[in-house]
C-alpha cells in the first residue's frame, strides 16, 4: 500500500504507467476501487492510498467500491448476517 501524501505527481504517473498502481482506496472508509472513479477523484489526498492489485486491497481489511466495481454485490452478499 502506498500512501498518496507519500509520493509525488511525477511518482504516481510513473507507478501507474509501470503498473506498481492499480487500485485507489480510502485509508479512513477502508473502500477501494478504479483509479477512474468519481468517488475515489473527489476523496481528500491525505486519506488516498494505492494498491497493486485487489487481493492486496482485500488482505488489507478494504471493501470494494460499490460505484466502479461490480463485485460489491457478491462481496455485501458474501457477508455473513
């Protein structure tokens, strides 16, 4: 995981053009989604973190985005009641 506050512009447009960057999340919600979400666009950058990939986000304790992702369906439902 990769804290927004930690990294420049300059090292965010490198991390995602060599695919270090995939996923977006909110540290403080503990959601994470596509870096194209309009959700994730408007989050303040100091709780702004980036994963490599979903399993990273998920062994983290984040929950996916139910604007951009589609598996929040099956994740909300998976939840035992």
């Amino acid at each position: 995981m990769i804290k927004h506050i930690d990294i420049s512009t300059e090292e965010f447009k490198k991390y995602v053009k060599n695919k270090h960057i995939c996923f977006g999340g909110n540290a403080r919600l503990k959601i994470y989604g596509l870096l194209k979400c309009r959700s994730g666009k408007r989050m303040k950058k100091e709780n702004r973190v980036f994963f490599r990939s979903e399993a990273e986000a998920l062994n983290m304790g984040y929950r996916p985005c139910g604007h951009c992702l589609k598996k929040y369906k099956k994740w909300i439902y998976s939840i035992p009641q």
